[in-house]
C-alpha cells in the first residue's frame, strides 16, 4: 500500500472507532476485509491509528474537524508534514483537500492548554488534584507510545538466559536497572509473539508498573494467594514468576475473562487453580488477596487510547462503587496477618487514595501498610497499590511507604 493508502485506510478506521467501535475491533474488522494489505501496512495503520488516538483533541483542532480524515490531517500537520501532499486522490489515497480544508490548514491555530495536552475537558479538574505539579508531564506523557516491557519469568530462567533466547529470534532488549525481571524490547518487538522465548513462556509483555508493584507484595513459599480480580491473570503470572512455591488461585467474576489463563499458566509452567464466582468464599482463608480492580484505565492511555475519550462521569461513578464492592467482598477472605492488596491502572484519586480511605472508614480495623503511586512516563504506565493489613492487638501500626 502507498503511504496514501495507508492513511485513508487508518481515516476510514478512525471513523468506525468514533461512531464507537472499540480501536482493536475496527482495526481486526479492516484486516479481515482488506487482505490485500500486508503486515507491515498493517502495523503501519495500526500506528496512525493510535497515535490519532492518542491526541485526538489537538490532532481535530489542528485538522480542522473531529473526523477520521480531519485527525489525520491534523497528526501530519503536528508532524510538520503538509496534508496535501498525502490528501491527493491519486489512487487509494484521500480525496484531496476541500477548498475549506485546506483553508483551516493555512490558518494558524492556536491551541488551549487542555487541547494542547489532549485531556479530556471534563476530567482536567480531577487529574488535575490527583496529580498536582505531575498533571502537565503526566498528560504530556499520554499522548505518545509507550516504551514495550516484557517479565522474564524468572521461575524458568535467569533474565540474561531470556533475552539470549530473544536474541535469537531478533528481538532486542535491554534489562531495568533495579525491577529484576523486567527487559525492555529496544527493538523487532513485533516478532515477539513469534519467537521461541515467548511460545516456551520465558517471557511475558507487561509494562513495568504493575512488574514493580507486583515484586511490592509480601510472598513466601507456602504461602496462599488468591487473585480476587484475575482477568487474563498478568499478575497472578506474576507473582507465581517471583515465588514458584506459593499457592495460587485466581477468581474473576466474570469467568470468561479467565478463558486465557490455562493456557498462560502451562506455557509459565505455573500451576493456578481456577475459582468459580460461587466457590471463591469456601475457598479462603488466603495469606494475600490481590485485587486489581476494573478502573478508569487512565494510568494505560497511551495503550487504550479510545478509552480516554470514552471514559464518562457515569461510568466512572461505576467503577468507583464496584471497588468499593469488590474491597468489601474480599476482606473477609483474608488470614489474620494476610494482606489485602488494592490496585488499579487508574491516575485519579477518587479510584486510588480515596477507596482506600473509604475502605477504611467501613473497616476502621483495617490499616495501610503499603501505599505506591506510579506516574509516566518515568515509572512507566500510571498505577496505584495499596497493601492493607487487619489490625490486631499485636499487630504494630507500620507508615505506609510512600
Ligand atoms: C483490571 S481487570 C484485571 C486484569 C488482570 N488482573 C490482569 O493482570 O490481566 C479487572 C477484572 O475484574 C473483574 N471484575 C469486575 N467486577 C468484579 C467483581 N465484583 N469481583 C471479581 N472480579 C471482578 C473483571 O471481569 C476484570 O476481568
């Protein structure tokens, strides 16, 4: 496809996605109609299209309208590059300029300061309290890709022998200075899916934000733990990876969502019993009951780029009373002297500190023990952990470490 092509394929795509479709459905949708298209044009729409995504505020004022044409006149115009010389109908290339269009793209456009960041207007109060002097480099942040992290698992090999056998397939990594799992694809992370190291479950692709707040949580041998809200099971993954020798479960309300996880596991070589919603309260008492509850998924903007502008007051308001549930539901299910640990993907307050502080205020036995905020784009994507601890007489009060 001509570099024209491209960017009339990833207009019509953004369409879809703006009348609603999620991103990873209308690009799926595309492929499978468009099988004249090969992977790298693909991966190439797929690139417009989340970077249109990303900065889809900025990328419409600057093109002129809040259409898939308009976001990507808009993202060349950002990038320095003139539309018209990809908008000339030559082809399967767009249109070309209307007179109107190319009239906004001669004019100068002046930009606010939310559009600038491509926040969302109606949210820009809350991120703004939560993240204080981080607001502006945290948003900043979110409208470009982020960096490809992978977990070694560490309960099959060293972290040198992983990259070695990525290496092999032509992936490129280089290791984090302190999380001592974590590789970060430098280069041909494409291949990954493909290469021997991922099919034989060395390695795993998780951003180093929750790697990190993972390695935070107590774990010994023997010990049980139950992954509350297991999803695809990347944490349980996790934390088996740090100590083979623990107990796991993992629950998920909703079944289906843990549809991937037999086979994850057995690829880790990780052995997680599977929870039905109805057996998880005879299965307890559990040592640490990780819940890393639904959320805004603000933290993972640059990743799930449509759900920044999808995210409404109504579903937040939602999500805000399911964490409560879900805490309140999971507590009882804790040893005495286990953790209850909390997080999320979520930047905002009202997701993070302020459950907690709920929580605490319904179960004024309960108190923090741990407590850790990751911001991007330094700590990679934005993530929240709390570690909670039921008080007892002779349980001391620790400060939360911050
Ligand atoms: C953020 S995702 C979990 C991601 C997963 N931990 C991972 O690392 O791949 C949240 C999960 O919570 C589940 N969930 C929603 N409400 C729940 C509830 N009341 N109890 C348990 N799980 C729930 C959702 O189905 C979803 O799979």
């Amino acid at each position: 496809m001509t570099p024209g092509a491209r960017v009339a394929a990833a207009a019509e795509i953004l369409d879809r996605v703006l009348a609603g479709d999620p991103a990873e459905r209308a690009l799926t949708n595309w492929a499978r109609a468009s099988r004249f298209a090969g992977s790298g044009d693909r991966a190439a729409i797929r690139d417009i299209v989340f970077d249109a995504l990303r900065r889809r505020r900025s990328a419409a004022a600057l093109g002129g309208a809040a259409t898939g044409r308009g976001l990507v006149r808009g993202l060349l115009r950002e990038a320095g590059q003139d539309p018209a010389t990809l908008f000339d109908g030559i082809g399967h290339a767009p249109a070309p300029l209307s007179a109107a269009e190319a009239a906004h793209l001669a004019r100068p456009i002046a930009l606010s300061a939310l559009e600038a960041l491509d926040c969302p207007e109606w949210l820009a109060p809350d991120l703004r309290a939560s993240l204080g002097a981080s607001f502006a480099p945290v948003m900043r942040a979110l409208r470009d890709r982020a960096p490809i992290w992978l977990r070694a698992n560490l309960a099959r090999a060293r972290r040198e022998a992983v990259a070695e056998a990525l290496a092999a397939d032509g992936v490129a990594t280089q290791p984090h200075p302190t999380s001592p799992a974590a590789l970060q694809a430098t280069g041909n992370a494409r291949r990954l899916r493909g290469s021997r190291a991922f099919r034989d479950g060395l390695v795993e692709l998780q951003d180093i934000a929750p790697q990190v707040a993972m390695e935070a949580l107590p774990l010994a041998p023997g010990m049980r733990v139950l992954d509350y809200c297991a999803g695809g099971g990347g944490k349980a993954l996790a934390l088996h990876s740090r100590c083979p020798g623990a107990l796991f479960h993992a629950h998920d309300s909703d079944p289906s969502r843990l549809r991937a996880l037999p086979a994850r596991a057995a690829r880790a070589g990780a052995t997680i019993g599977l929870l039905a919603p109805g057996a998880v309260s005879a299965s307890g008492p559990y040592d640490l009951v990780l819940c890393d509850v639904p959320c805004s998924g603000s933290g993972a903007w640059r990743r799930s780029p449509d759900a920044k502008w999808r995210t409404d007051a109504a579903g937040l308001a939602q999500a805000v009373a399911r964490q409560d549930a879900i805490l309140d539901a999971a507590a009882p299910l804790v040893a005495p002297g286990g953790m209850l640990a909390y997080a999320t993907c979520s930047l905002l307050d009202a997701e993070n500190r302020d459950r907690i502080a709920g929580f605490r205020a319904r179960h004024p036995e309960w108190h923090l023990a741990l407590e850790r905020r990751f911001l991007p784009p330094e700590d990679g994507d934005g993530f929240f952990l709390a570690g909670l601890v039921r008080q007892s007489a002779d349980t001391p009060t620790a400060p939360p470490d911050r």
